[in-house]
C-alpha cells in the first residue's frame, strides 16, 4: 500500500494541472523570458529554474484555451512550491539528498519517472528522487536538449536528437512568439482532456490537492517531524491520496455528465 500511495503522488506530480480563479504568485525577479525563437524559449526555460522561479515555466507553455491557461498559472504555483521543498529538504538532509542527486545526475529529474517505470515497489525510490532533486535537469541537461525547424512557425524538442520523452515534444509559434506544446494530442489523453468550465475546476482541485500536500509537507520538514527522507516520501503520499481519490471521481462524474 506504501508504494501505491507514493506511486499516486509520483504520478500526479508529473501529470496533473490545476485552476485557481485568483492565484498569488511571488513577484516576478529579473529573469529573461525569451520567446523569439525555438532555441531561446529552451534557454528561457532553463534559467526561470535556475533563478528559483519553476512557476514561471508555465509562461512558456501553449493553452488551448483561457480555462487551461489558468490550470497552467496553478501548475507553475505548484512548481514553484515543488521547488521551495527541494530546498527545505536538501537543507534539512543533506547527505541524502547529495547521495540522490549524485545517482541521478546525467539523468535529472528523468531518473524518477524511469525508475517508477520498472515496478515492484518503487514508488518511494521514485519519489525520493522527485522530492530530492526535482528539477536537477536543469544543471545537467541544456547540452542535451536541441530543437528541429519543421517549418516556419512549428519546431521539435530533441533529447540527444531523439524525440523528447519518446513521444515528441513540438513548439509552435502564435501570437508573435514561440510556445511549447504539451503531448496533448493522444487520445488516450484527449479522452481526460477538459473539456467544460467545470471539468476545468475539478481538474484544477486535484493539482491543488498535490500543491497543499507540498506545502504541508515542507511546514513538516521546516518543524523536523520527518526524521529522514523515506519518512517526508511516505507522509507525501499519504497526505494527496485520500484527496486525490476524490477529485477523481468527481472529475470522472463531470465526464460522464457531458
């Protein structure tokens, strides 16, 4: 059950969005956004981590529509405290998380997803290393990552030029500047896809379920109630699933309510 609970927040870290009608987001620091070309909105992407801002990641990706636009502002919120907890945890673990980055260091933030790939029970290794080391991709990766013109106003993201994350990230050009596209396109994902103001929002509770859980998660590192890394893992999952569950299936009512 442990893995099962660490395996659902694994997940939704990765793959969920969220909406906030009026969302606080930390005043903006002086970080570049370059959007002007393909190669520039990589760059921008790497340096918004760097200088501490993840929320600002969500800026640099395409909304198909003003409802998801705001699930994505609420998805970089839950970066950017994604981020503030990686840094409570490697100031509150610092052998841990230096062994994990160290094990992870030419793979990044990737190594999590690959390892919750292989199975048996390693839901709490995977989330370990998100915890850990969310975005050490952007310390070791920039050299990897390349872009491919497929016209004028469309680009491929490369990852030692093969397809982005075995699917293909793309880049599109619109409104006078580049965006990354999200593999939305799948109809495995189109059948989950938001489709009403009200998915919308159920969706948008669901990742700011993740982003509580986050938050409470760092009060408790902050306060030492986590003896190691294991146990701030096992107490992540433990604190989204229950929520979780039942996000899902009011987001599964609204489907079906179409």
């Amino acid at each position: 059950m442990r893995w099962i609970l660490s395996g659902a927040a694994v997940g939704c870290l990765a793959l969920l969005a969220g909406l906030a009608l009026l969302i606080a987001r930390p005043n903006r620091p002086d970080v570049p956004l370059r959007t002007d070309s393909p190669d520039a909105l990589i760059d921008s992407a790497f340096a918004v981590v760097q200088a501490g801002r993840a929320d600002l990641l969500a800026d640099l990706l395409h909304a198909p529509s003003d409802d998801f636009r705001l699930v994505l502002n609420q998805l970089g919120v839950l970066l950017y405290d994604l981020q503030r907890l990686g840094d409570s945890l490697a100031e509150r673990y610092p052998a841990e998380i230096q062994s994990i980055r160290e094990q992870g260091a030419s793979a990044g933030g990737a190594a999590a997803v690959a390892a919750l790939q292989r199975g048996g029970g390693v839901g709490d290794r995977a989330l370990r290393r998100i915890l850990a080391d969310p975005f050490g991709w952007a310390r070791e990766s920039r050299e990897r990552i390349t872009t491919a013109s497929l016209g004028d106003d469309s680009a491929a993201v490369l990852v030692d030029g093969a397809p982005a994350l075995g699917v293909g990230i793309l880049m599109r050009r619109e409104n006078g500047r580049w965006w990354i596209e999200l593999p939305l396109g799948f109809p495995q994902v189109q059948r989950y896809m938001p489709q009403t103001p009200e998915e919308h929002q159920v969706l948008g509770s669901m990742i700011k379920v993740i982003d509580n859980a986050i938050l409470d998660l760092k009060k408790d590192i902050d306060d030492g109630r986590c003896a190691n890394l294991e146990q701030a893992a096992e107490l992540a999952g433990e604190k989204a699933f229950g929520p979780l569950i039942m996000c899902a299936i009011a987001y599964d009512r609204a489907m079906k309510a179409r």
